[in-house]
C-alpha cells in the first residue's frame, strides 16, 4: 500500500505542475515551450480545459493516496490516463510528426509510466 501511496503523491505532483503550466497563462507557455509566436483564443481555452482536467485526475490521486480504499482505482486511472495521452500522442507523431522537445519528453514519460502504473496497480494490497 505505501507504493501506491506514494505512486499516487507522485502522480499528483506531476500533472498538477503541468496542468499548470498549461492553463495559468497559455500564451505564455505556447511561445516559451512549443515556440508558437501567437496563441488564439480558441487554443487557450482548450489549454484551460486541459488544465481543468489534469487538475480534477491529480486531485483525485491525492486523495487516493490517502484513502486506501480508492487506492486501486486511482492507480488504474493513471494507466487509462497515461495510456489515452500515449495513444494520442503516437498517432500525432506519425499524422502530423515531431512536436516540441517538450512533448517529445511528455511521451516518454508517458510510454514509461504505464508499465510502472501496471506494475504498482498489481501490487497486493
């Protein structure tokens, strides 16, 4: 249980920091990360809802981390979670092609995590 306590915190700690950066100040992070000169609002918006969302999974895992009985759960959604980034993010790569160093370096944090997140959620309770 401690793993995935600990799993969760780290989880948390993660997508809270991006979620973040994403939607405190989008124009901001568009041109300092993914060298875009101009942001429309169409764009921010859709980074604030991102934001909102990492922030609704991230304050989940928080509290999972301390609430055993949601344990599980929290880290089986950090697999679909992961997974669902992974997935969209490798059809880019061959749709569209190379993003961003930046989200280059997302996808492998990605593509790491979720057999880490396998293996945690399989752990006895």
């Amino acid at each position: 249980m401690i793993t995935k306590k600990y799993f969760l915190l780290l989880a948390f700690s993660m997508v809270v920091i991006i979620a973040l950066l994403y939607g405190i100040h989008p124009q901001w992070f568009a041109k300092t990360f993914l060298g875009m000169a101009e942001l429309n609002l169409n764009m921010a918006h859709i980074l604030r809802a991102v934001m909102g969302l990492y922030i609704g999974f991230s304050l989940f895992w928080l509290y999972a981390a301390f609430n055993v009985s949601y344990q599980n759960t929290a880290v089986l959604t950090t697999i679909i979670f992961s997974s669902g980034l992974i997935s969209g993010r490798i059809i880019s790569f061959f749709a569209d092609g190379q993003p961003s160093a930046l989200l280059v370096f997302y996808a492998v944090i990605e593509l790491v995590l979720v057999p880490i997140a396998i293996w945690v959620f399989r752990l006895p309770e």
